[in-house]
C-alpha cells in the first residue's frame, strides 16, 4: 500500500518536472534563487513527526517535521530533498521547483522490529515474538571465511555456545543450545530443520577411520554457508514445543536464499586465502630440553646412559634444533573459494541458481585438500489470483575429503627438539639408523571421504477462503557417505621389512534417506481488535540408513590397496540397517489484542519408532505470552523515551527421542565368538520394553526494551530448562545378568540462566552508519537429583548440587619440598592417595559465560565489520598431554622449571626418565589432578571484514565490491598452551585466516 | 440475505457447505486425520535378530547356545586363564604357590585376604550370572519356538538345563545362600533373596534330572563339546555326592560308568587330549590351532614361575611310581632350584590343529564319585574297587584302606592327586568333607574359619539388599 502511494507522488511529480524544467532552462538566473519549500510528511496513514529532512550534499541545512509532520526550508529549485527516518526507507526527492512537497515514506521492511522471523512452522514478526529466537542472517554469514554453518554462529547468539573441535577440515563443532540437558552424551544434539526439511546430525563416520579427528566429525559439514539466508534458533518452550519431542535441546532453522522479483541478476563471489594454526605450545629448544634429560638421569641415579636414550646418548646430535610443531602443524592452508548465482523473476515467479565451489588445503606437511562443491536452485510461484503458492528448493553438495590418517600435533608438541632430519642426503624419509619413527612416514597412511548429500523440500500452499489457507510440505534428503583409512606397510620403517601383507584398510558406506510429509491447515481472522490465527498440522517422517563397515587385510602390493577384491582377508565388522518413523499432529492459536497483548498456545502429539509399544506416543505443549507494554498510554505519555518495550514469558514441555534405534527390541547379536565353526549370538542388552521420552519444561521471563526510536535495543531473558526421565544405565545387580539397564531414571538436569543482548545503532547518517550487537550468556547447569548415584556407575562421574561437566580429581597440594615429589590432599585420611576416594576435587568445565562484541560501521562504500569472541572457562592445561617430565618427550618450556634439590620450591617435581616409581606414580595423579585444570578465557578477535563497494561510476552495468575478511586472527588469553578452544586435548587448533575477493552483480 | 425464518436460515447454513471447497475440504480433513498410530512401528531390523526369529530356526537358536560355551571357557567360573577357578582355587587352597607381584589378582587368593570388593570375584559373579542369563534367554526362546522341530528344542533346553544347574552348582559352593535364577524378567531378577543351600541343591537336580530327560545319549556333535544325557547324569552323579545322596550318586556314576561304548580308559598321557575316551564333555577353543587356556597359564619354561608353581605339598604327596606325577607334571629348573608345573594339558602355544581341549567332566571323577558313595554305603569292597580302577591307571597297586575311613581318606587323597588344578575340586572336596580347616590352617599362613566361603561382591549388596547379610567375616 505505501509503495503504490509513493508511486502516485512520483507520477504526479514527473508530469510538473517536465514544464518547470521548461522554464528553468529559460531562466538560469530563477536557478540560484533559493525558494521556500514546504509539505507533511507521512507514512500514507498517518503524519510523522521527527522526521529529517536536508539538502543532498549539503547536510549542515535542513529541518526537521513537528509533531504534526509539516516541514518547511529554503533551498534552490534544482536541489533535492533527502528524507530520512529510522524505520524507512531514505528518500531521494528532486525539487524541481515545487514549493509545497507531500513526501511519502516508505516503510523500511529490513527495520528489525518489523522482520519476519522464522519461527518453523509460521513466521512472525519480531516485535510480536512470544518466544525465545536468536537469528543471524545472510549479511552476518557472508563476512566470515568458513566453510560449516556453526562456524559462522559463534559468539553472535545470545545462549548458544559453539567450541571449534579440530582445526582439521571435515572436522565438527559442539553446539550447545542453552546447556546440557542429557545425562548421555549423545543425547544433547538440537533439531537441525533445513528449509522445513530435518536434517539428522548424526555422525556417520566410523570412529576408526576418522582416526585424525576427536568426534567423527560432523555431516552439518554438507550445508553450505554461501546458499542459507538465515539461521534461527529456538531456544525456548514457546517456541520449541511446536517441535514436541525432538525440541527439547533447543532448534536450529535454517533457510536458504530464495528469488527475487526483479531484473535477471547476476552473482559472482570470487575469493583467495590463507590459514595457519592460532596458537601453538611454547616447548623447550634443545639447550632445555637436553638439561632437563641428563637432570632426569641423576636424579634417578643412572650414570651409565642406556642405548636406547638416543637423545641424551650422543646417538643424536645435541645441538640440532626443529621447531616440530612449525615442520608438521606450522603449514599455510590455502583456501578458494568461487560462487555464481543468478537469480530474477517477475511478480508470480521467481528463481534463484547458485554453484559454489570451496578448497581448503592443510597447514600439514603433504598434498591433502578438502574440497566442497554445491549447487542450490529455489523456485517461488504465485498464481495470478494469488491463491496458489508454490515453492521449491533443492540443495546438493558434494565433498571430497583427502587428510593423512593421523593428526600431527601431538607428535609436534612431543617430539625431542634435537630429533633427527627429516630427510637425508638423496631425499628420502631418514631413519637415522632405526633409532626414531619418522613421522613424515604418517603421510603414508590416508583418510579420505566422500559425501554426497541433498535436501529437497517443496511447499505447496492454497487459500481456499479468505481466511483459510491450506499447504503442505515435501520433503526428501539423501546422503551417501564413503570413507577409508589405509594403514599401509610403508608406515613402517623399511628396515623392519613389513610387506604389504601386513597392509590393511578400513572402508565404511553410510547411507542415509528420510522423507517428509507436513500437511497443515492455517486460519487467520480478525475480530473486531483481536486477530487469530490457528494452525493445525501433521508430520509424517520417514528415515532408513544402512551402513557396511568392512576391512580388508594383506594385499600383494600396496597399490592394490584400494582394491577390496586383492584383500586376502576380509572381515566385515558391522551390516547394519536401520528404520526411524515419526508420525505427529500440531497446533498453534496466537491471539493478538491490538499488537499489545499476545498469546500463543502450541502443542504436539508425538509418536516415535524408538520407543516400545505402549511408550511411542507422547503430548508436549507450551504456553506463551507478550505485553507490549510501551504501546500502553501511561507508558507513552509518561516514558516517551521508551521506543519499544515486551515483557514476554513462556511455559512448556518438550522431549528428547535421540536414544537409537531399536533399544526396546530384545534381540540377539553376534558374539564375534566362534564354537565349532559357527559364530555366536548373545543377547545384545536387558530388554526393557518401558523406556519412554526424557522430557524437558522450560520456563522464560525476558524483557524486550527499545530505546530513542529504537536505536538502542536492550534485551534481558531468565531462563529455567529442567530436563528429567533421563535415559540412562540404571545400575542394576548382576544377578538380572547384567549391570544396567537401559531405563528412565528419575534423575533432574536442570539448565538456568541469563542473556543479555544490546543493539546500538550509535550513528545512523547517510553517510556513515556504526551499529553495535553485544551479546552476554550466564549458564549454570546442576544436576538436580540423581536416586541412587553412589551405587551406580556414575558414581565417581557426577556429583548432586554440581553441573554435570564436571570432573572429580585428586587435589594437587604443592610437591614435597625434601623430597621433591608432589603432594595431594589425603581426603579420606586413611594416608593413602587412592582412587577414587581421594579424587573429590570437583572442576566445571562449562563456561561460567560467554559472549560476543560485533560492531558494523560503513561510510561512503565502505564496510567494516569485527566480532570479538569471548569465554570464561576452565580447560585441561599444557600438563595433562605432557609426557612425563625427564622421559624421552619434549615439553613446554613452563617444565623446566622443575625441583632441583631438596628444600628447593617449584611448581613442578623432580624430573625422572621413568624409572623412579614414586615419581611417574605421582605424574599420574597429577594429570588428574586439580593441577592439570587452569583457565582457558579467552578473547578471540572471531572476525573482521573490510569491503568497498565498487562505485556506480567505475562500470555503468556492474555493481560490487572487493573485500577482506579474517576469522581467527588475534587471540588473547593466559592460557599456557596451544588454543584454548577444544573439546579433546592433543588436536589440531582451529585455523586462523585471511582471505581477499570480490563480488560482482550484473 | 437476512431472515428470521429458522428453516430457511438452516437452509442457508447448509447451503454454505455444499461449497465444493467445504467438501474438499472436509475430504483432505477426514485422510489426514484417519492416518494410523500403526505409521511409527517398524518392522524388525534386517541386520539384528530378534528373540524370536533367533529360535525359529535351528542353525540361530543353536547359535545361541554354543555362545553360552564360549562365554564359560573365556570368563567367569570355569575358565582356564590365571582368573578362572582352576587356579584361584589352587592358589586359595594347597595345590599351588603363588608368584605373582603384589599386584597381581592371583595373590590375595593365593594369601587367603578376599575382601568384598575384590575384581576377580566380582568378575566370576558377574559372568556367572550374565551365563545364567543367557541360558535362560534360550530356554524361553527355546519355549515359544513352534517352528522348531521337538528334536532340537530338546536338545537345546536341555543343554540350557545342564548349563543353569552347573553354574548354580559352583555358585553356590562358593558363595553359599544365593539366589536360583530362572527367568529373565530383570523386575524379578533385580532383588531376590538368597536361597539356603539345600534349596539350591534341590533346584540343580531337578534341573539337571531334566536335562537327563531331553537330551539324547549321543553326542549332537564331534568331539563332546556340547554335553549330551551322560554328561548330565555325571553332573548329577557329582551333585548327588555333595549332598550327601549315596544311592543315587552311586546310581549315576554306574550308568555313566556301564557306557563302555561312549568312555573307557586310557593310558595317563592321552587322558587330556582332545579326542581322550576318557572325556564326557570338554569346552572347544575359539579358533583352529589354539589349544586351552589351562596350558597357558600353568606352564611355564624357565624359572622362577611367572605365576604359580605347585606346591612342594602337593608333590611330595605323590607316591612312589605314581604315574601322574611323571605325566602331569613337569620339572623346570634354573640351575639352583626346581619348580614343578602342571603338566595335564601340554599345549601351551597355538598349534596347526588344536591338540587339546579344557576337560570339564571325565571318567575317573565317576569312579571316585561311586567309590566315596559305596564307602559310605559301608560297600567297602565296592569302593576299594572303585577306587583301584583309578590307582592303576595312575600305576599304583590297590589301595590298602579296609574301613570306611580309612577308604574315606584314601578317596580324599586319591582326588587331591588326580584332580590338582582342575577347577577346584580340592577346595570342593575339603570343604565337603568339613577338612578344610583342620588342613589348611597348618600349610596357609592366612587362612581362617571365614575363609570356606567367598564373599557376595559389595556392588552387589550396594544394589540388592536382600542379598544380606555378607557371608560371616567379610
């Protein structure tokens, strides 16, 4: 309705310009008089006040519309008028020798109040939100240089905290959506829904194959950044109960970019980088570390050097010096990235194509590359009479990963600085007389996997009444996984002469297929100051995968190894099919009491195939509510400062189904055993029929505050998630035959605390522009109850009243200043330090909070854009993945300053090559100690981007612009060690990168 | 078109839903709404075997059988590796001298200082009644199998049967009042009481007098690696014996005993090979060429012993000429010292075909089984026969014991000679015979009155109380 206003103005203005510039032209001395100009301003509804209006290019003159929306300046009839209003659209307006001037404004839909959220199943906007949604968009993807979708969330959402796993390309992220609800740790993944498709985050990866990764990875991996328009997360039960059992870790949506209505556009996006690794251990040179060896040998009172200490035994060189961790790990990454979409339409269709195409090689020694290729269409049909609705996209992607078999990094933090040369004189892999295992020779073995993955979903929608609408979405994704690692006979030293008889490889091929089927009713109506609307649907999901994991052995020569058939033994070590089925029905009232007071009432009757007869089928619901309470009068008359102000509160039960297949079966599995020839079956677990949901209740309270038209945006959200019936082993005698059973415990996680997010729009001028996002999350995680912990196997695992990332450690009291040997608290006091009943030391490894800082400034064509991460966390520390300090493995430097003699005092104990029994015992109990444990906070300068839009005048047809982006690039922290994100210790630290590029549209 | 007439005004109600789109409408409503609970069932997964499709067909169901054998040779109770009863028991009583480190398991048997939280006990506890589980699991599947041929639902219950009674068996000699489980069912079997001994005994002959019954006099396979009647039967026989059931212990010795077909004698040094005539049943290795875990963990090729070596009791028990001490057992020696081995298996290495089976149940046992009946049945002339069958096997001449008591005694040592290191039977025998005391107090610096039972593991008593009280001691 605006547009067609503004329209009007405009053609009413056209026919006037032409006759005045008539007259101008005739009277070039009329030009330079100034002429009053005058008018309202307005919205088509109603008049606006506050409204800016100055001269194009000379912003010092101008006005500003009073209460009533009239304006009045003087300026020569040849300027233009630039209107601007947060909320609209700036408006560009020739005078042309008018002096009464009616200015429309156009409502600025990227205004973020009046943005369509994506809430799943309907979208609302944002300011009538009932629930908790934190959402990033496509401008907020586009600046980072990464290539997995959770990468591009980190430190930008409010209650979600996100760890880089590995630095290794493939590798995974950990999500979790506010805390960890689930006893089991693969229990706690969200609900992945790409365009309305679920995606299953389930590993796919065999564990022993994808031997250079902690965690196998992840298949989010297939989604490509460059093709999603926007991420929503549900956080709470408003939002997630519409999603009943599958929401109860919280929901992440993901929306592709879709046509536009518009001239047929062109996208090119063409970009090169770098990467290195962020931060690696300071270790000892060859001077230290050789002291610190032959100390380690007095103290153990050994003169005589045995021969197989190559490095303190003159077998070696002692003065050669590597830096390992620069030779093996210190590699640059090269990254290239090309993406080309074309897109257009007109009002009833619009497309859109885009191809990618991504590489990312390793910081490695070696030719390994990861590279991803992906092709996204999406369709939008809308029949002439605008009853019909038809929308389509499908997503393919293909990766092909190609990495040694092995992680490097902890060979590099572990290696002796002296070790010797890689290669030797005719450049070939140094064996140095068999008195090391080069590691080069890891490069050997190769892990290499390929995925094809794609999601297709198409939404089919008819407005049968006016108030009636009826859709359907279809739904289908495939993904076929291919993986290998080889361990060939050329890993090993060729002195010892293993022959490829010795070779062996491990394949495994995953298969994966799920449809979807979501009818849904939906019916809106006003009455009188309320409006309605209802939505009524049902799911039907459908997914089979089938996995076959074979190794092959012995093979005649080692390039045959690829080649099953040359296998002279094949094992196979799992077949497995599996069915999941899902069949839910849904709904949705929201009530709106003239945009102030809203409800929204959401529930879901689920049934899953997981469960046993009698326990598939479970109701979830929420209940939800907003006051806009600055649309009240007492608020606008006595707080007219306050632009936007919600309290909003929500209520709601939701589950959790991610426990595997089949559990409630009692079936039999292969032993692996064999008895005259024939393999055994053994009952495969306690067969317990009456496993149900793990449920969740979420309770919200948040505040929603604007500010000075909104240009400054404080949000505050309380929140309280419960997390009870946990599945877990309940420890059970051995006289039932085994020692647990798989059952619902009734066990309380319980998951509360704060987020606080605040939007500034600090300078808002046409021609510089700086907003700030901040970002705050207090979690705090207790397990509640647990009936029945000290006799269960969890005992020594959590403790009741702490959070449930715990662990329980000996507490390290110093080291013995006569003997030199450290000390731990005796807590039983029995004068043993025994396990576990001395290892009561509790340390959390949750984050106490976390956060973000992203600012966004731009002025005439130029963008700069910067995220700082940060996290307040403890983590193991450089100690827990040291060797033993003396042994024959490198250290941090921090070690070397160890106990020398008795009455000395250090932080470190006496050094010892392993022999002295007191000491290594000691070494042990200190890696599980208090001690190994230190704090991991960190800043992370996350990202930054600069950009300059190509100017119009450059290149009529073409619009662009070049950039830089880093992601990664400065870090600060206390932490002694390598990178402070990780979930395992001893890999690959993420990888900070540079990377330029441009893009052209045309 | 507004009106008060009620029926027009029904009229136009109704009309409205005659709209195709209502009806169209209402059509999509009544499918979508009709769509079955029965969507989310899935049908069993093609990959794993469900309880009964495992027993609907011989080859599985026998799979899941022979699994149990599997299991009894590499865990728990009867197996032959250093954690198995063969040696913790010879290390408990005075058939062998531990050398292991302090660390090692064998030595808090070897010291007589159980404690209730001891791993290896809680190991054979653990395996024991997970075994029990699985023979329960086939006797139910076994129960509801229709397609299965009586034939071979017999065998495998009885099989299953002589399995529950044999475990049970050595449970409760161990441990004394214990649970009997028969079921599956976890909500049953999650806190039972423990039963009194007799009870148990009673529950292991009718089990094993079942058995008897369904399973056939031959062997379902070669090499008597799966237990047919007479293997029952023995058990029973030794059953009989411990509880002090003459007659019928006697009974059941001589049928095993008249079976000249299926067991006869053997010279000493075959008596342990895998295809001895002496066998009634013996457990199979996993895989071809290997031989019995016994072998590996008794012997030992240079001094010291890395575990256990006889001891000087036992060996300077045997007579003159006695010839299992020349067959079964063997000298090593360092240059200064001597150490002797159990030399019964000989295999300690994999071999191309296996050469050797560990020997559950064999014929001299039921020799001296009817032997010791008789001698309470005051047949001395019977039990001196018995009881000379066994001597001159092992080269000695008859025995000189005239009396019951005298024959009581030379029984009891004839059994120390001949089965040293076979899963325990000294400890079973001494403890039958209420002897252990009066014997081992003055040969084992730690032993105790407490000691003639073991301790219930203390997980066990955390999670099922009405396994209490601990045996006395403990």
């Amino acid at each position: 309705m605006n547009n067609y206003s503004f329209v009007k103005g405009w053609a009413s203005c056209r026919r006037s310009s032409l006759l005045f510039l008539l007259v101008v032209c005739w009277t070039p001395m009329l030009s330079a008089q100034k002429i009053n100009v005058k008018g309202t301003v307005s919205d088509a509804t109603a008049s606006l006040p506050g409204v800016t209006i100055t001269i194009k290019n000379q912003p010092q003159t101008g006005t500003i519309s009073d209460s009533k929306g009239h304006y009045q300046l003087l300026a020569s009839p040849m300027d233009t008028l630039v209107v601007s209003f947060v909320g609209f659209k700036t408006a560009y307006i020739p005078i042309q020798g008018r002096s009464i001037i009616p200015i429309y404004l156009v409502y600025d839909t990227t205004n973020l109040q009046e943005v369509r959220v994506n809430a799943g199943y309907y979208s609302v906007k944002e300011k009538e939100r009932t629930g908790s949604i934190a959402r990033i968009t496509a401008k907020d993807m586009e600046t980072q240089p990464v290539t997995n979708v959770l990468a591009t969330m980190q430190g930008r959402m409010a209650g979600v905290n996100i760890t880089q796993e590995t630095g290794v390309p493939g590798g995974g992220f950990n999500i979790q959506i506010r805390g960890i609800n689930s006893l089991r740790a693969d229990g706690n993944e969200p609900l992945y829904i790409i365009d309305g498709v679920p995606y299953a985050s389930q590993v796919l990866s065999y564990s022993q194959i994808s031997t250079n990764m902690p965690g196998d990875g992840s298949p989010l991996n297939s989604i490509n950044p460059d093709d999603i328009q926007s991420i929503e997360v549900l956080k709470d039960a408003d939002a997630t109960a519409i999603y009943g059992s599958r929401g109860a870790n919280g929901v992440v949506l993901i929306s592709t970019k879709k046509g536009k209505q518009g001239k047929t556009q062109f996208a090119v996006n063409a970009s090169k980088g770098v990467g290195q690794v962020t931060q690696t251990m300071q270790l000892m040179n060859t001077e230290q570390y050789l002291a610190m060896r032959r100390k380690a040998f007095a103290n153990d009172g050994i003169t005589q050097i045995p021969d197989y200490e190559y490095d303190v035994n003159g077998t070696w060189d002692s003065t050669r010096y590597t830096d390992w961790q620069k030779e093996l790990i210190g590699g640059t990454a090269e990254i290239t990235g090309v993406q080309t979409s074309v897109s257009g339409g007109n009002e009833q269709t619009q497309f859109l194509l885009s191809g990618t195409y991504h590489s990312e090689t390793t910081v490695f020694p070696g030719d390994f590359i990861y590279k991803k290729a992906a092709f996204h269409s999406n369709i939008n049909h809308e029949s002439e009479n605008k009853k019909f609705k038809l929308n389509f996209s499908a997503n393919y992607t293909h990766q092909d990963n190609d990495q040694p078999w092995t992680d490097f990094t902890l060979t590099a933090m572990s290696l002796a600085p002296n070790a010797p040369a890689l290669y030797d004189a005719q450049g070939k892999l140094n064996w140095e007389n068999n008195t090391w295992d080069n590691p080069l020779a890891n490069l050997e073995g190769k892990f290499k996997s390929k995925t094809g993955d794609m999601v297709a979903n198409s939404l089919l929608s008819y407005q049968l009444f006016k108030n009636l609408e009826l859709k359907s979405s279809f739904g289908y994704t495939n993904l076929h996984y291919k993986e290998s690692r080889t361990t060939p006979s050329t890993l090993n030293n060729p002195a010892y002469n293993i022959t490829s008889k010795n070779s062996s490889i491990l394949v495994n091929n995953t298969n994966r297929q799920s449809w979807i089927i979501e009818p849904q009713i939906n019916w809106k109506k006003e009455f009188g100051k309320s409006n309605v609307d209802v939505l009524l649907g049902g799911t039907f999901l459908n997914q089979d995968s089938d996995r076959f994991i074979i190794k092959g052995k012995g093979f005649t020569s080692n390039s045959l190894i690829y080649d099953l058939a040359s296998a002279s033994t094949i094992t196979v070590i799992n077949n497995q099919e599996t069915a999941y089925k899902y069949q839910a029905f849904f709904g949705r009232i929201n009530w709106n009491w003239q945009d102030k007071y809203i409800l929204n009432a959401t529930g879901r009757r689920d049934g899953s195939s997981r469960f046993g007869p009698g326990k598939q089928f479970a109701t979830f619901g929420a209940i939800g509510g907003a006051w806009i309470f600055s649309k009240e009068q007492f608020v606008k008359n006595n707080a007219a400062f306050l632009s936007f102000g919600k309290l909003r509160a929500s209520y709601g039960t939701t589950g959790n189904d991610q426990i595997g297949d089949y559990q409630f079966m009692n079936t039999y599995s292969s032993s692996g055993s064999s008895y005259q020839s024939v393999v055994g079956l053994q009952p495969s677990r306690l067969f317990n029929p009456d496993y149900g949901w793990e449920t969740n209740t979420k309770l919200e309270l948040a505040l929603e505050t604007g500010f000075l038209q909104d240009r400054i945006f404080f949000t505050w959200a309380w929140y309280n998630n419960k997390s009870s019936n946990q599945l877990v082993g309940i420890p059970l005698p051995a006289t039932t035959g085994f020692s647990s059973l798989q059952a619902n415990l009734d066990a309380t996680v319980q998951n509360t605390g704060v987020e606080v997010t605040l939007r500034t729009s600090n300078i808002h001028t046409p021609q510089f522009t700086w907003t700030t996002n901040f970002n705050l999350s207090l979690p705090q995680n207790k397990l509640v109850s647990f009936p029945g912990l000290e006799s269960s196997t969890y005992a020594n695992q959590y403790v009741v009243g702490q959070s449930i990332n715990i662990q329980k450690l000996y507490n390290n009291t110093g080291l013995n200043s006569q003997t030199g040997i450290y000390s731990f608290e005796d807590v039983n006091g029995d004068g043993l330090i025994t396990y576990p009943d001395d290892s009561q030391a509790i340390r959390d490894f949750s984050p106490k909070y976390f956060g973000g800082l992203q600012n966004h400034l731009e002025y005439n064509g130029w963008q700069l854009d910067f995220l700082f991460q940060f996290v307040k966390q403890e983590n193991y520390n450089w100690a827990y993945i040291a060797g033993l300090p003396g042994a024959f493995v490198n250290q941090s430097v921090y070690a070397a300053d160890s106990w020398q003699q008795a009455g000395a005092t250090s932080p470190y104990q006496k050094y010892s090559t392993g022999v002295n029994n007191d000491v290594v015992e000691a070494y042990y109990k200190y890696i599980s100690s208090t001690a190994a444990v230190s704090d991991a906070s960190f800043v992370r300068l996350k990202n930054i981007a600069i950009s300059y839009d190509i100017p119009k005048q450059w290149i009529k047809e073409l619009r662009g612009k070049i950039y830089v982006q880093g992601q990664n690039l400065l870090l600060f922290t206390p932490y002694k060690g390598a990178d402070p994100e990780f979930r395992s210790a001893g890999y690959l630290p993420p990888l900070k990168v540079v990377t330029a590029g441009i893009q052209l549209n045309f | 078109m507004k009106t008060n007439n009620p029926i027009v005004r029904l009229h136009l109600f109704t009309n409205r839903f005659y709209n195709k789109k209502w009806i169209l409408l209402l059509i999509l409503l009544s499918c979508f709404l009709n769509s079955c609970d029965s969507f989310v069932e899935v049908g069993l997964p093609n990959s794993q075997l469900t309880s009964p499709a495992v027993f609907e067909d011989k080859a599985t169901a026998t799979a899941a059988m022979v699994d149990i054998y599997n299991k009894i040779r590499d865990n728990g109770l009867l197996t032959g590796t250093s954690s198995g009863i063969s040696n913790q028991l010879g290390n408990y009583t005075d058939e062998l001298v531990c050398y292991g480190s302090t660390a090692s398991v064998s030595i808090d048997f070897y010291n007589n200082a159980l404690v209730a939280t001891n791993s290896n006990i809680s190991a054979m506890w653990n395996s024991s009644y997970n075994q029990i589980y699985c023979a329960n699991s086939v006797l139910e599947g076994v129960k509801n199998a229709v397609a299965l041929p009586t034939a071979d639902r017999d065998q495998l219950s009885g099989e299953a049967l002589f399995v529950r009674g044999l475990l049970h068996f050595y449970l409760t000699n161990l441990f004394g009042d214990l649970p009997y489980i028969t079921s599956t069912d976890y909500k049953q079997n999650s806190n039972p009481k423990r039963m009194p001994q007799t009870e148990v005994y009673d529950k292991i002959k009718t089990d094993l007098t079942q058995a008897i019954a369904l399973l056939p006099e031959a062997y379902i396979s070669t090499e008597k690696v799966r237990p047919n009647k007479y293997a029952a039967i023995a058990l029973l026989a030794r059953v009989d014996l411990y509880s002090e059931n003459w007659a019928e212990a006697a009974a059941n010795a001589t049928q095993v005993i008249n079976n000249t077909t299926l067991y006869q004698w053997t010279s000493l040094n075959k008596v342990f090979l895998k295809n001895s005539t002496t066998t009634i049943w013996q457990l199979m290795p996993a895989v071809k060429g290997k031989n019995t875990f016994e072998g590996e963990t008794f012997i030992f090729t240079a001094g010291p012993p890395t575990l256990t070596a006889l001891s000087p009791g036992l060996l300077s028990a045997f007579t003159a000429g006695d010839l299992r001490k020349s067959w079964w057992t063997k000298a090593v020696t360092n240059g200064t010292t001597t150490w002797y081995h159990a030399y019964k298996y000989n295999q300690y290495q994999n071999t191309t075909t296996s050469l050797e089976y560990s020997i559950v149940l064999r014929l001299a046992e039921q020799y001296l089984i009817r032997a010791e009946a008789k001698a309470h049945l005051n047949d001395v002339i019977g039990a001196a026969q018995d009881l000379n069958a066994v001597r001159n096997q092992a080269g000695l001449g008859a025995t000189t014991a005239t009396t019951t008591e005298e024959l009581l005694e030379a029984i009891l040592k004839e059994r120390r000679l001949e089965f040293f290191t076979e899963f325990g039977h000294r400890f079973f025998d001494l403890k039958r015979t209420n002897k252990l005391d009066s014997t081992l107090s003055v040969v084992k610096l730690g032993w105790d009155a407490k000691d003639q039972l073991w301790p219930i593991p203390a997980t066990e008593l955390l999670v099922n109380s009405n396994l209490q009280p601990q045996n006395y001691g403990y």
